[in-house]
C-alpha cells in the first residue's frame, strides 16, 4: 500500500509529518488530510486559537508534493450552530 505523509501548513509555518500513513490510493489520502484539516480547525475555534485557515500538503512516497486543495478556512469546518 503506498505511504502518504501530511505536511501541516497554519499560516507561515510548516509541519512536516515524518512518519505517513498507508492508504489504498490517493483519493483515500485526499479524503482523510480534508477530515484531519476540518478537525483541527474545529479543535481551534473550541480552543479560541487564532488559527483561520489550515492547509494539509500531501506528498508521496518520493516526498513530492501532490496538487493541492484550497485551504480550508474556519468558516467552512465549523458545522452551523
């Protein structure tokens, strides 16, 4: 099974993932780095954290990064009250 890593982008900083994680394709990898960035902007806005946008870079195996999605801002993960 190939190895995806997500790299984590919050406004000028970047967190590599150094470990990556298994998935059966791309479109799985894709679908869990959008669920991961909505969950950790919904973690932010119950924290009060400043953080308003957040993108997850994909790479492969061979480290290049995959084209990205637009990233997700706090307005689109929060669900409506």
């Amino acid at each position: 099974m190939p190895r995806y890593f997500f790299d984590i982008r919050d406004g000028n900083e970047l967190h590599r993932d150094e470990e990556g994680l298994d998935f059966p394709d791309l479109a799985t990898a894709e679908r869990e780095a959008a669920e991961a960035a909505a969950c950790i902007l919904r973690d932010s806005t119950r924290q009060n954290s400043s953080l308003k946008k957040v993108t997850i870079e994909v790479r492969d195996e061979e480290q290049a990064v995959l084209p990205q999605r637009q990233p997700l801002s706090r307005s689109s993960a929060v669900p409506p009250k």
